[in-house]
C-alpha cells in the first residue's frame, strides 16, 4: 500500500514544480509608485554653538594661615560675607611679641647711646693727639669702640624690624577684596605657624569657566583669544538657564597633556551680581564658526543605518513605454534616490546638512519605509514635522 501512494504521489510533484518553473507571458508586473511625501532643502539662518562642561573658578584665591604660633583671640568679620581689602580679620595673642617688641626697640636706644659715647670719645681724643698729650694707641682703641658700637646700632635695628614684623603678623588682614568663607578656627583654638588653615578668601568679580578642549580646537580659541564678539561664549548655569553676561578668553595653559591630549582653557566673566560660585559647574556654549547660511531640511527626513545618517531624494526620470498597440510613448517616472549625507546641528524641527544635499533638492519626510534604493513614487502634500530619524 505505502509503495502504491508514493508512484501516484511523485507524478503529481513533478507536474506541480514544473508549471511553476515555466515563465508567464508578458513578464513580471511591474511594482506600483510608493506614495509619499516630500520637503524642499530650504536655505536658513543657522546659529549654533558647540557645548564644552565647564567648572566656575576664582580667578583669585588665597588661604589664609598664620606665620606666627600662638591661640587666636579676635575674629572679626561675618563668616561669607564680602570683606575689603585690609580688612582685620584675625588677631592671634600678641603680648609676647609686643614684648618682643618694646624690648628691641629698647636694645635701639642702648645702643645708639653708646654709640654716641663712643663717637665723643674719639672727638676728645682727637683733640688731645693735636697736642701730644695722649698716646696714639689709646685713639685708635677708642676708634675701634666706636666701629663696634655702630655695628650694634644695625643689629639693634634688625632686631626690632624682625619683631615688628612678627608683632604684625599676629594680626591677620585681607589680602584683597573677596568672598571669605566658613571660619576653620575659633576662638581659643592654637595655630601653628604656616600649617594651620584659618580660612579661604577669593575675589569673585571678575571670575573664570574652565573648560577642558582637544588638541585640535587649540588654533581655534588662539584665535578667539585675539578676536571674539558678545555672542562668541554662553554659559548655561546648572538649573538650565541661560546667564546674561558675555565672557572672553582669559588663558589657555600652557601645553597638552600627553595623557589625554587636551588643554585647559578658561573663560572670564563678569559677575557683579555673584550669580557664579567657586566650584559650580556649567555648560558653556561656543559660537560653532560654520554658523551662517546653511541647507536645512525636517529631521525626520533622516535614517541612520550603522552610525551612517542618509536620506531620500527624488528626482524625474523619463522612460520609454510601449503601449498594447505596439506605439512607444515616453513616460515621466518620480525616483528615490538614497543619499548619504552629513548632518550639522538641529535647529528645532529641521536640521543642518553640511554635504549631500543642496538648496532645492526635493527629500522624503514619510512613506521612504517602504522604499527601496531607484524606487518610484508617487508625491503628496508635506507631513507634519516629526521627531528622530528612523533605524
């Protein structure tokens, strides 16, 4: 039974595969126009900046320590306030260096009265050898007092510069106009003598944003060093908004890192209203030099196959068709093309195309999913703007 159904069932296969291996009169049929819809490549204004993380610095910081040991007596200012310059800010116990004071000031005195003795005994003795009446080695031993009193008259000098300088040292001042912070001391605590840290002051008008750069962008902020305008740098604070001053480029450091192989550079700004804080971070924006005129087109005209960005374009063909009747008559065909292209910036809805497409070219905004690369189609009225590009 079984060899029985395989004899009746090889026939019907073998007739089955051939009628459908032979061909079909008049060809394949043709594939119908895909509809779609187009966007003309329009000419537009673009302004747009290239974004950098930036980290707000002052341009001016000082930690305050004391050059004298001892414990801190006075603190007299208000802990994040905007001190002067000269203002008196700390006072370290100072009796022993007013006493170390008042002592050399008093070694001054004794010794420029010996000098004085010493000078009037050379005088009268000077008088005394114009007659013969002393002998020459007493004149010169009172010349050689009087050398050795004037040396110590220096050194009483030098003593006593040495403690006022120390006497002013136990009073601590601002070094310039700024913004001091959170005291690190208080009142009782002991101070050594260049280690310990009081606290911070810096100046926070003007202030700085420095950005980190790649070695290759370093001609262009030279460049902008020596030429930028009020729009060249932006700065967006961390809350997202946009700050209203204007900036320029203060310094570019002063080589690569051969780690990274990026410069720092930094930007100054005016802050008068302190909106800027030391260690804030930002996003600074710098106006890209291609902003200008450029080819724009909706974004959701892109697709992107393998970190590739391409587009469709259309453009009019004619073609030669033969009618039932034998007559050959030309036909105009819409054909997509699909165009590799390199994007710029978005500007809202659009986005710019630096090289691919030019002004006038006709792109497809919807209906290119289902188009292949030569494909007809047929047109439609633009669609609403969308959002990504398709994968």
């Amino acid at each position: 039974m079984k060899h029985t159904y395989i004899y009746w069932l090889a026939p019907a296969v073998l007739l089955t595969w051939a009628s459908c291996g032979k061909p079909q009169k008049g060809g394949p049929a043709a594939m119908p126009p895909t509809p779609v819809y187009l966007a003309e490549a329009k000419t537009a204004e673009a302004v747009y900046y290239d974004k950098y993380q930036g980290l707000v610095v002052s341009v001016n910081t000082v930690e305050l320590r004391s050059q004298v040991p001892g414990f801190v007596t006075g603190i007299f200012f208000k802990e994040g306030d905007v001190v002067q310059k000269g203002k008196v800010l700390y006072e370290i116990d100072k009796r022993k260096y007013q006493a170390a004071f008042d002592q050399a000031k008093a070694n001054v005195l004794s010794a420029e009265a010996n000098l004085v003795k010493a000078q009037k005994d050379i005088d009268r003795y000077n008088m005394l050898l114009k007659s013969d009446a002393i002998a020459r080695q007493t004149v010169d031993q009172a010349q050689a007092a009087y050398e050795t009193n004037k040396s110590q008259v220096a050194v009483a000098k030098a003593a006593l510069e040495s403690a006022r300088t120390d006497l002013s040292y136990a009073t601590i001042t601002a070094p310039f106009t700024g913004r001091i912070g959170i005291s690190q001391v208080r009142l009782g605590t002991q101070v050594v003598a260049g280690t310990t840290l009081m606290n911070t002051i810096s100046a926070e008008h003007p202030i700085g944003v420095d950005v980190v750069i790649n070695e290759q962008d370093i001609n262009r902020f030279y460049g902008l060093q020596k030429s930028s305008t009020d729009s060249t740098f932006k700065l967006v604070l961390p809350d997202g908004s946009k700050y209203n001053k204007t900036g320029k480029v203060l310094a570019i450091d002063r080589g690569v890192s051969n780690q990274t192989g990026s410069i720092k550079v930094r930007i100054q700004f005016p802050n008068e209203d302190d909106v800027l804080k030391d260690g804030m971070s930002c996003v600074l924006q710098v106006l890209n030099n291609q902003s200008g005129e450029r080819v724009q087109i909706p974004y959701k005209a892109v697709t992107e196959q393998m970190g590739e960005f391409f587009v469709f374009a259309t453009r009019d063909t004619v073609v030669k068709d033969t009618a039932a009747d034998k007559t050959v008559k030309d036909r105009r065909d819409t054909i997509a093309k699909q165009v590799k292209v390199k994007l710029g910036p978005r500007i809202n809805s659009d986005v710019v195309v630096m090289d691919g497409i030019k002004q006038g070219d006709k792109v497809i905004t919807d209906g290119f999913q289902r188009l292949r690369d030569g494909g007809r189609v047929t047109t439609g009225t633009a669609a609403p703007a969308g959002a990504a590009p398709k994968k």
